[in-house]
C-alpha cells in the first residue's frame, strides 16, 4: 500500500509542477525536483532507488522515443560533430576532469575520481528537451544536441565500467577497455535493430492476415524498447544504445512502409500514448532526483567531515570547481568540433567564422540529468576486498548537485546568449513540400478517378458518382496549380492563401464544437451522436493545427 501512495503522489507532483512552472516560468525540471525535496519533507520518507529497476522502467522508452522522432536527415547530416561530441568529447571530459577531481579531492582514489568523471561525461537528452522549452533553441544546435545526447550514454556508461572494475580489481587494460566498448556499441545497436525489425514484421503480417488491433498495436510499440533493452542487457551490451538504434529503426521501417504502414487511427492514439508516457517518465524522473537530494546531502556531509577539509562548505567548492571545469572542457572541443566540421564548406573554400556566442551556447546546453543519477548509483558498496568503497557517497551527492547547478545555470543563461545567435541558414523544405504536395495530389486525382469509374460500374445512376468525384478531384486540380506556378509572388500568395485558409477552417470548426455542444445541453442531440460528431471536428482540427 506504501509503493502505491508513493506513485500516487510521485504523478500528483507531476501534474501540480505543470502548473506552477507556466505560473512562475521557472524552468520545468526545478521545479520538479523542488517539488520532490517537499514531499521528502512532508512525507518524511523518500523513493527507494534501485539503479536497475530505474534504468529499466523510465530510460528504454524515453530514449526509444527520441530515436523514434528525432529527423534523420538532420542526424545524418551532422553526424561527423554529433559523433566527435558523442565519442570524443567523452573521453577529452574523463581524462581532463578525472585529474582535476583527483587532484582536488585526496581523499578520492583515481579510479572513483575516472568513475564520476566518466558518468558526468554524458549529456542527457531528457534533459535537453526540458531546457528546449524554456529557451528555444535553434533546430539545427537543438537536433546535434539531441543526436549527440543520445549516442554518448555507451561512450560515459562503458568508460565507468572500466573505472568500476579499476577501483574493485586494481587491474586495468587497454585491450580490454577497447574491446568492452566496442562490444557495447556495436552489439547494442545490433540488437536494436534486429529486435524493432523482427517486431515490426511479426506485427504486421499478423494485421494483415486477421486485422489489426488499435489497442494491441500500440501496446506493441511501448513494449519494443523493453524487449531491445533487455536482450542487449543480458548479452552484456549497451541496452541503452539498443533502446535509440531500435526507435531510429522504427521511424525507417514506418516511413518507407517496411513491412508497412499503421492505421491512421494507430498513428493518431499511439501518438497521444507516447506524449503521456514522455511527460509522465520526464517529471518522475526530476521528481525523484529531488527526493533524493536530501539525503544524498546529509551523507555527503557525514563523509567531508572525516576528510582533511572538514568545512562543509567545500562541497560547494567541489560542485562549481566541476561545473566549471565540464563547462571549459566543452568549450575546449566545441570550439574545435564547430571549427573543423560543422562549418566546413566545400573544396577550397574556407571555413566560416564561428561565433563565441554559438560555442557558449553549445557549451552551456550539455546538462546532465536522469542517466548521470542512475549511473552513479551504480557504483559498488565494496571493494574486491570487502572493504567499502571509498568516498561513494560523495561521489553520489557530486553528480546530483551537478545535475542540479548545470539546469540552472542553462536555465537562466541560455535564453539571454541565445538572443541574435547566428547560426547557418536552414535548408528551405518548402521546394519539396511543394514537390511533395503535388506528386499526392496527382495520384488522388487518378486513384479518385479509377474509383468513380469501378463504383459506377453497372449501377442505375452513374451521373451521381461522376459528379462526386469532379467535385472530389477538384480540390486537388486546385492544389497543384498553386504549387506549381512559376512566379514565386504567385507561390508566395498559395502559401499565405493556405495559411488564410487554415485560421478561417480552425475558426469555423470552433464554432462547430461549440453549437454541437450548446444542443448536447440542451438535450437537442443524443450523447452518443453528439460524441461522433465532436469528434469529427477534433480529427479536423488535427489536421489543420
């Protein structure tokens, strides 16, 4: 009865923290965690975190998702930076900030010094997206942020891994170190991709052999990512990996039709499950990170006091000496990556400019969040000898304070450095939607002509289906002679007459809601119909916003 009360409470702080950010516009993400820190205070008791259970029940399908949606082009486009922040600013952070540590903390072993550094080294792509919409970032810098986020957990976990087995052993191989990440990488996203392929044709053969289940198929989906991540987990991969490769495959295998596509009514309910899971798993994971904090800080505090620097107030000291030196050590590569790749142009021509306000930016916006808190967790209680583990705890309240100081201070800082960023120009997409819009059209109108004809094959009023479908095909005939002008004040004037038209559509179905409605009250109309009917305009409504 306990785990349930917690749960209930752990959602009602996830409902309550939506309000008050939009009241107070603090950032999503504090306010979660300050949320957390009460109920700590009020209940007295805090979540019991298992590191496993945690990564299993909340990472899988939030990264999974972000796989899923995230554009490929984008991704692939900028995949030389997204690879060299994912890898090498991985290691260039452990190394760099692996010393500071053990230089500033004597009472750190280099091994637990390398292990933290290494699980701060990734940046979290829940996190990301939380100060997205606080500071609306860019779309290119926020896709690299993205795609980076989601490939450098492999690079941190595996890098921890090695220090883990440093700090309990005392042994430590190249050889080894290199084959685990490579195990790791490679046969997670393997099994990611093998599993959302394997799934995603079992699924469909059986839709279109018996029809297909709305509620089963979406059910289907939310369980894909368990399944990679489990299965990359017991061959001692990278589930994490598994759990992106696997949503980046799904997004392939629905857009190309391989083995095929959804149901539109799929689409459009799985779509609304996925937004619930996301923002539910987002703000358990904040407000649970705030539970935790109270008693991460009491027994960080217990450990300073038997150090040589007793003060308490070095653990402030500590925690901006590694905000610091993340922020500077990201700066470093971020400059560098930026200056050799991202602004490259071709053959013989040099590389442009690249702003200072850009690279702070990009600087700034590699927070820390729910892998950072899951992994330190995982550190071991014991040596290899038995003895415990030297300055876990601290270690423990260093990640989470770092969590902590590295959102606000991406929090306030970035919406101010974001103002007048230059960045390259996007691509225009609107050739192709054009392109894309007129191609539809053309196969309607001949899909709508065959079927007009085959439907009044033989019956009594042919005439009827014939005007049905002029009318039908009309639609389209119009949209592709505005897509298709040459002049661009005439291209420019389909596209605002479109955007006339969609406010005038969305004003008309308003309207409609609200008088199918009026008559709902006034017992006018059944509830049964009224529920049809209001629905129609929501699947319009759909459409147009």
């Amino acid at each position: 009865m306990h785990l349930i009360e917690t749960i209930l409470l752990l959602l009602l702080a996830v409902v309550v923290s939506g309000s008050i950010a939009r009241i107070t516009r603090i950032a999503l993400p504090l306010v979660q965690i300050a949320l957390g820190a009460g109920l700590v205070l009020i209940t007295g008791s805090t979540v019991d975190l298992k590191p496993d259970i945690f990564f299993l029940l909340f990472l899988p399908p939030l990264l999974f998702l972000d796989g899923w949606r995230i554009p490929k082009e984008d991704l692939f486009r900028d995949r030389a930076v997204i690879l060299e922040l994912a890898l090498g600013l991985v290691l260039f952070t452990v190394l760099g900030l692996g010393f500071l540590m053990w230089w500033m903390i004597p009472e750190m072993p280099m091994p637990v010094a390398f292990a933290l550094a290494a699980i701060l080294s990734p940046t979290d792509p829940i996190a990301v997206q939380a100060i997205a919409a606080r500071a609306p970032i860019p779309k290119r810098l926020m896709h690299i942020l993205e795609g980076e986020s989601l490939l450098n957990d492999a690079t941190g976990l595996t890098c921890m891994r090695i220090a883990v087995i440093a700090a309990t052993t005392g042994a430590f191989s190249i050889g080894h170190a290199v084959g685990a990440f490579l195990w790791l990488a490679l046969v997670g996203v393997a099994v990611g991709v093998a599993s959302a392929m394997a799934i995603s044709y079992a699924k469909t053969i059986i839709s279109r052999r018996w029809g297909e289940d709305v509620g089963a198929q979406i059910l289907v989906s939310l369980l894909i990512p368990f399944a990679a991540y489990l299965i990359a987990e017991e061959l001692k991969a990278s589930g994490i990996l598994a759990a992106v490769a696997a949503g980046i495959t799904m997004s392939f295998t629905e857009r190309d039709g391989i083995p095929g596509q959804s149901m539109a009514m799929t689409r459009i309910r799985r779509s609304v499950v996925w937004d619930t899971v996301q923002f539910v798993a987002n703000g358990i994971i904040f407000v649970i990170l705030g539970e935790q904090m109270p008693s991460i800080l009491s027994r960080a505090a217990e450990v300073v006091r038997g150090t040589s620097r007793p003060e308490v107030w070095w653990l402030a000291v500590y925690v901006f000496a590694i905000v610091g030196a993340l922020a500077a050590l990201r700066f470093i590569w971020v400059w560098t990556s930026l200056k050799l790749t991202l602004y490259r142009r071709r053959h013989r021509q040099p590389p442009a400019r690249v702003g200072l306000r850009l690279t702070l930016v990009m600087s700034l916006a590699g927070v820390r969040g729910a892998i950072t808190l899951a992994g330190i967790l995982t550190l071991p209680f014991v040596l290899g000898d038995g003895s415990p583990m030297p300055s876990r705890n601290l270690a423990i309240f260093l990640a989470a304070a770092v969590i902590i100081v590295s959102l606000l201070v991406a929090t306030f800082a970035l919406p101010r450095l974001l103002k007048g960023v230059e960045l390259p120009p996007e691509p225009s997409h609107e050739r192709e939607e054009d392109r894309g819009r007129v191609a539809a059209a053309s196969a309607a109108l001949r899909a709508v002509e065959d079927a007009s004809h085959a439907m009044a094959e033989g019956k009594p009023n042919p005439d009827l289906y014939s005007d049905v479908a002029s009318r039908i095909m009309e639609l389209y005939r119009h949209r592709i002679e505005s897509r298709t002008r040459t002049d661009e004040d005439d291209v420019e004037a389909a596209r605002l007459s479109d955007m006339i038209e969609r406010h005038l559509r969305m004003a008309g179905l308003a309207a409609e809601r609200e008088e199918l409605g009026r008559l709902a009250r006034l017992r006018r109309l059944d509830e049964e119909t009224a529920k049809k009917l209001i629905r129609e305009v929501d699947l319009q409504e759909l459409r147009y916003s």
